[in-house]
C-alpha cells in the first residue's frame, strides 16, 4: 500500500505501488503486506530523533511489523520466519495477510539525494523502498559485514536500477 503524506514532491502513486509489487515479487513477498507511507521531511525528522536518535530528516526509515530473532537469509528463510508475523485480514478476499511491516520515506530529502548521486528522482524512491524491504525482512548494513549492501546491489541490477 502507498500513502502520500506530504504535499512538497509530486509522485505518481500508481507507478509506485507497481513498482512496490514488482519489489515483492522479486523477493516471493507476495502474500505479505508492506505499507509505504510518504512523508514531510519534518514528520521523518521528529521520527528518525525518536527512534534513532539522529537529528535532522533522512531519506527512509522501517517499521518491521514484529522483531525477529535471526536475521532473516534471504527469501527461502523468510518465508519460515513470516509463519509467527502478525496477521491481518484482508476483508475483500477473506485471506490472511502476513504483515512485514511499513517504510516512512521523505521525497525532499530523497530528492536532495538523487541529485547529489546524480539519479532520477523515481530512481531514489525506488532503491529506497527497495532498501525499506530488505530492513523489514530483518537485514541491517549496520551490522552484517556488507550482506545486505551485496543483496541490494544485485538486486538493483535485477531490477534495473541504478
């Protein structure tokens, strides 16, 4: 699902949430839930000073539904990892939905961004959301010795990104 929160960027929503599909597809996520809420720089500021302890606006940031013991390898592992996720019900199907959780992410620091690695701006949004899944299926850069840089490079590649 995509939320467009904020009013400084204009996206094209529908073009994102296919993008978001293709995302899953690629990663057999197809029966989990992602939400991708766009938001103020402001708004993802006062989030990334509470939960992260950094101060400004920064381009994304995730929410994974539940937090997982091991960090999830790859999709194989997450599909066994997602059976204790939350549910939700899907009221127009009647199906259960795995939900993997949500990604904040801000267009005018993405933006900003995309021009400083000389991208398009559809381009950032699209890696960022990228990188917003792989956080959500327990990846951290932070602390894996590069594994999920690695996945997300070669995933971009797949998914012609820059």
């Amino acid at each position: 699902m995509i939320l467009n929160r904020q009013k400084t960027v204009r996206l094209a929503t529908r073009s994102l949430a296919r993008f978001l599909q293709k995302i899953q597809r690629e990663l057999k996520l197809q029966k989990v839930e992602v939400s991708v809420a766009f938001v103020s720089d402001a708004e993802i500021a006062g989030w990334n000073r509470s939960y992260r302890k950094n101060k400004g606006p920064t381009d994304v940031l995730s929410f994974p539904a539940h937090a997982q013991k091991n960090r999830v390898r790859m999709t194989r592992a997450y599909k066994k990892a997602a059976k204790s996720a939350n549910r939700k019900r899907d009221a127009p199907t009647g199906r259960d939905k795995e939900i993997l959780g949500d990604i904040a992410i801000a267009p005018a620091t993405a933006r900003r961004y995309a021009k400083k690695n000389q991208r398009s701006l559809q381009d950032e949004l699209h890696i960022l959301m990228l990188h917003g899944v792989l956080h959500l299926m327990g990846y951290d850069h932070e602390s894996d010795n590069g594994q999920m840089n690695r996945i997300e490079h070669r995933l971009r590649r797949r998914l012609r990104l820059a």
